[in-house]
C-alpha cells in the first residue's frame, strides 16, 4: 500500500507514525509545501519506507520575495537526488482572490513545472477552485509527469486531464464528495494513485487532524466497491503505478 501525499510535519507525533507506517509495511510520500519544512520533510525521508517530495504551497507563495522563491529553488535541485517528486505546487483560488496574488502565484506555479521538467520528476499539483487554470497552464507548458493531488474536478476537467495522460490522485475523502466518487467510476485504473492527505481530509472526521496514512486501505475497499474488482487488484494495479510513476 502506497499513500501517496501526506504530511508528516504536520502530525502531532510524526516519528509514531513512521514507526506505524513501517510495522505495517506500507510506504508514504509526505510533501512538503513551505520552505519552513523541507530540512524536517528530507529527515523523514531518510527513514525506511519514507519517501517526499517538495513544493511551495500558493498561499506560501505570496508571503515571499521573488529571492526567497529563487533560494528555495536552488535548495531543491541541490536534495533533487532525495526527492521523488516537486510538489505540492499549483493554484489555490478558496484562499488568493485578489488578481494581483493569483498572478503571481501562476508565475511561480509555470517556475515549478519547468523545474520539473528540467530534474525529470514528476510534479504534484493542488487545485483549489482553479481546475480549469492549473489544467490550462500545465497544457501550455507541456508539463510531463503530472498527478493531480486530491482530484475533485468536474467530468469535463477529468477528460482534460486524463487526455493529457495526467494521474489522478483519490483522497480518503471519497466517500464525502459526488465529483471524486465520479472521478473513480471514470478513471482508468491504471491512471489512479491513491492518498489520504493526512494529517488532513479524516472522512471521519473533516476539519481534525486526525487522518493517518494506513486509512488508504479504507480507501481500497471503497473503490474496489465502486469499480467492481477485487480490493487485492485494486491495491496490486495502485501500487505498480505509484512505483512506476515516482520511481520508487
Ligand atoms: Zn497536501
């Protein structure tokens, strides 16, 4: 089993979990998505079963100079060997309305994709009320390797998407929302990563922090219920494509 987007920095007991995560043999990718937190976030991945990846959140993006942005750039070329993906990196319109903001947080997001590009990893994209621009700006900038972290776009957005040979990535939120429980119908199974976004996205409880990595087998089950195969293929054809798409 392969949670593909946690975050581990932000878990009350990061170094608990990571010894949960290792007595149950499955293997996370926690993302790191402020400069704050990529020394933590390349610690972790040091341990068995830990993978990362690091990106710059939007709502981060606007707090920075131009400079800091540069800096941190720098920082994840010189630890690219120690990351398996750039991200989490994209557009977040629930919380930048103002245009100024969004503009420049579209120019950093075209930064990161051909940073992306350039290392050869694949970049894992947060939308927020902005499908239709991150999907447009990825296009534009023929981004290569792309997931797209917790999908809950629209079934036109997914065609887009999925046409572009895009991932798309169930979150344990599933059972809680139409677009996702659609998106699995839709999806080919060879394009679908999994993920909880833990601490975050408890489908027990939205808005704790109380959601863990291992809560992907839940996940399994529901989508094996959707697409009618057993929870074993659905875990088997996940997993290969995780290892695939990140080179794990
Ligand atoms: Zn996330």
């Amino acid at each position: 089993m392969i949670d593909i987007h946690c975050h581990l920095e932000k878990m009350r007991d990061p170094l608990k979990i990571i010894k949960e995560i290792q007595n149950r043999n499955i293997n996370v990718i926690t993302s790191c998505a402020s400069i704050e937190d990529a020394d933590k976030t390349l610690e972790f991945a040091k341990n068995k079963n830990i993978f990362c990846s690091l990106g710059l959140h939007p709502t981060e993006v606007i707090k920075l100079s131009d400079k800091d942005i540069e800096n941190y750039i720098e920082l994840i070329k010189n630890n690219s060997k120690d990351i398996v993906a750039i991200g989490e990196v994209g557009l977040d319109y629930k919380w930048i309305s103002n245009e100024k903001d969004q503009t420049k947080t579209k120019e950093v997001f075209i930064k990161f994709i051909k940073l992306s590009k350039e290392l050869n990893l694949p970049i894992v994209i947060h939308s927020r009320n902005s499908m239709n621009d991150c999907l447009k700006i990825l296009d534009e900038n023929e981004a290569k390797k792309v997931v797209i972290h917790c999908f809950s776009g629209n079934a036109g957005q997914l065609k887009y998407a999925t046409e572009l040979g895009y991932f798309i990535s169930i979150n344990t939120i599933l059972t809680k929302n139409k677009n996702i429980k659609q998106a699995v119908k839709k999806v080919q199974m060879n394009k679908m990563l999994l993920e909880t976004d833990s601490p975050w996205m408890d489908p027990k409880s939205v808005g704790e922090l109380t959601n863990v990595p291992w809560n992907i087998e839940t996940l399994i089950s529901e989508i094996s219920k959707i697409k009618g195969i057993s929870k074993l293929e659905v875990e088997n054809i996940t997993d290969k494509n995780a290892v695939e798409f990140f080179g794990l």
